[in-house]
C-alpha cells in the first residue's frame, strides 16, 4: 500500500490535500430548466454536444412546427451542460454567449453553481479528466451505446474533490491559457496547410506532356483476393489505414504481420520499395501514401504503383494528392458503404508531367512546407501532452498553485 504523502488524506476518489473536500453534486449545482413555449412558424436552432470533450456544436434552424410536441428549453448562459446519453464519453460542455437563445432537449441538462461554491470551467476540466469520466461512467448505468444514459439521481450523488473556490479558479485560469495555446497553434497549423495547398494550385500546373499512369508506371503490385495467414509478430502488412491522412505509411498503425516464408512466397507480385506509391482501392478509396523504405508488404486493400525513371514520385505524390485528383475518384468509385475504384480507371488517369527538373524543384518546394507542418504537428502534440500532465495534477492536488 502506497504511502500517503504529508498534508494529504486519502478518500473514496483517492489522495487529495487536506484542506479540500468532497462535495455532492446536488450540494453544488442547481438544474436549470426553463422550458420553451413552442411557436409554429419560428425557427429554433438546438444545439448538440459531441463526445471527447469536443464542446458544443450548433445544429439546423428547425421549426416549431417541426419540433411539435418535443419538451425542448432554452439555452442559458456559462452553465455546465451534459449530453446524457454519451456522458461516459465525456459528452460535457460549458454554454457561452453564443448559445444563448438556442434550444436543447431534456437529453442536455444545464447546471448553475449553488452558493459560489464550483467555478464552472474548473468542474469542466474535472469531467474532461481521467477522474471525472471514471465518475460519469459510474453514474451511466446500462450497456455501452445507447442503453447506457446518464441518471439523474446517480449524477447528483456523485461526490468530487474541490478546493477553495479561489484556488478553483487559478486552476481553471492555467488551463484555458493552455487551452488557447493549443488553438493558436492548431490555427497557424490550418493556415500552413491552407498556404501549401495555395503553393501545390500554383505550382502542379503543366504546360508540357499529358499522360495517364499507365504511361508512366512500370509495375503494378497488386495482391487483391489473398488473405494470408497471420502471425503476431513479423513482417508488417500495410494497410490502408496506415495511409490515410500520412504522406509516409504510419507502421504505428500495423496491427497485423506475416511470417519470413508467407512474405517470401505468398506475395509473388512482390513489396512496396521506396519510391512506390501506394493506392486505397477499397474504403478510402484513392487514398494514397508514399513508401520510404523497403518494409513491409501490401494488404488486399492496397495496390502499389512503381514508376518510370523519368519520372519523380514525390512529385507524382503531389500530384495524387490534389484535388483534381481526388475528383477524378469521386467519378470513378462505386458502392456506397465501402466505396472502391478499379485498377484500370486508376491508370486511365491523366496526369501533366513537366520535365524532370521541374518535378525536382517543385517536390522539393512542397517538401519544405511539409516538413514545416509535421514540425507544427509535434509542436501541437507536445503542448497536448504537458497539458494533459499538468491537468492531472493541478485537478489532484498534487501540483498546487498560490492564491
């Protein structure tokens, strides 16, 4: 048994200082309900809350007539709302003054601290914490989904451990600093990104040459229709998850291997090398990632595409990831539920092709905005992870700040 730490007392919901308590839920806030008379003919806007502590989102005006006889109430302002069906995913927000005059459902109770004793933000960052979920699980009762619904009578009998309101709201004061922190960045990183699709309009425009892939591609490595044994360690088998969205296959996403003798001789048509491009035919269909290194081998999902010598594949890279290329997929593609592309409309695909130089100068341009994004991304990453460390022990008290 752990130790407790001087100055600390240990409780229900674990180690925290002495000089905070344990408060009930109903001992702290107060349910606002102000229901709303319905109009016909006016338009209401509800609001939804999205799980994963994403925040509040506004949905479609909809009108009296249409919401009928649904209980529906009017939004107030700096309240500390739930979306109890997805509670235990953490379905929890703060309302401002942009919800307010919209609508919600008895589905998104609405909160006020009673007597000053909760600053709402910091109950916020409690609920978005490992602690907080762990509590709003407990008072989920049912199975996972849609069964398992925040009860009222559990959720005011929660119990949390809160400092005095002082120290509540420094706490919450450090972590929206952060919080902004990580927005400006996510806004310089979507300003970057916006910036390089600018540079990749201007600078993928060809006067010379117009030639389809099948022009161009010297091997087609397809291994669709093959599901081979697997093992739990070896060989990755890529997949096209570990395409989407990564300019390099993301083998942090492999969850499946093949042995030495399955690799050697179950794919006949052979493996990704650097310099291949690798296609989603299926499901993401079109999706594509450039291979940079000789590793691993490719699932029934994916094709490989290798290249001519003439021709550069980080710029055709580019190329495939712009959106005249992605409209010429959209045309192409069949099934609704997991929609796929032949091979060959893939390869019927045209593509301008400039002399070699040019791909050379223009790849490497692109190149250089992308290794400023992926630094901007782990700039991002790192400030998520401090916070995240930083939130837990400002919500413990195990890091305690002056007031």
């Amino acid at each position: 048994m752990s130790e407790i730490p001087q100055g600390y007392q240990k409780t229900k919901v674990g180690i925290i200082p002495n000089d905070w308590d344990l408060f009930r839920i109903d001992n702290i806030l107060q349910r606002i309900r102000k229901k709303v008379e319905v109009e016909k003919e006016i338009n209401y806007q509800q609001i939804g809350i999205r799980s994963h502590a994403k925040g509040i989102f506004h949905k479609e005006l909809v009108t009296g007539k249409e919401l009928g006889n649904k209980s529906v109430f009017w939004i107030e302002e700096d309240c500390f709302i739930v979306n109890i069906v997805f509670a235990w995913e953490q379905a929890v927000s703060k309302t401002t003054k942009n919800e307010k005059g919209m609508i919600a459902s008895h589905r998104f109770p609405m909160y006020q601290p009673k007597d000053s004793k909760v600053d709402i933000d910091y109950l916020l960052y409690f609920f978005k914490s490992k602690r907080g979920k762990h509590l709003l699980g407990l008072a989920s009762p049912g199975g996972a989904g849609r069964n398992k619904t925040l009860g009222q009578g559990e959720f005011s009998e929660l119990k949390i451990p809160l400092p005095l309101l002082e120290e509540q709201t420094k706490v919450a004061e450090i972590l929206i600093t952060w919080d902004d922190a990580i927005r400006i960045q996510e806004e310089f990183i979507n300003a970057k990104v916006k910036l390089k699709k600018g540079l990749m309009q201007k600078l993928l425009v060809s006067l010379d040459k117009e030639l389809t892939l099948k022009e161009i591609v010297v091997k087609v490595i397809d291994n669709r229709g093959k599901t081979p044994p697997l093992v739990q360690e070896g060989n990755e088998l890529i997949e096209i998850n570990s395409i989407v969205l990564s300019k390099y296959p993301n083998f942090e996403k492999v969850t499946k291997y093949v042995n030495e003798e399955v690799y050697n001789k179950w794919f006949r048509k052979g493996h990704p090398v650097k310099g291949d491009i690798l296609v989603g035919t299926v499901g993401n269909a079109g999706a594509n990632a450039l291979v940079k290194e000789n590793r691993g081998c490719i699932a029934q999902n994916l094709i490989a595409l290798r290249f001519k010598k003439e021709i550069l594949p980080d710029y055709m890279y580019y190329l495939m990831n712009t959106d005249k290329y992605f409209s010429k997929v959209k045309a192409v593609v069949m099934g609704a539920v997991q929609p796929s592309i032949k091979v060959p409309h893939l390869l019927n695909f045209k593509f301008n092709i400039p002399t070699f130089d040019k791909q050379k100068k223009v790849a490497e341009i692109l190149s250089l905005a992308d290794e400023e994004i992926d630094l901007l991304k782990n700039e991002l990453q790192e400030l998520k992870e401090q916070k995240k460390g930083l939130m837990q022990k400002l919500l413990t008290g195990e890091v305690r700040v002056k007031v």
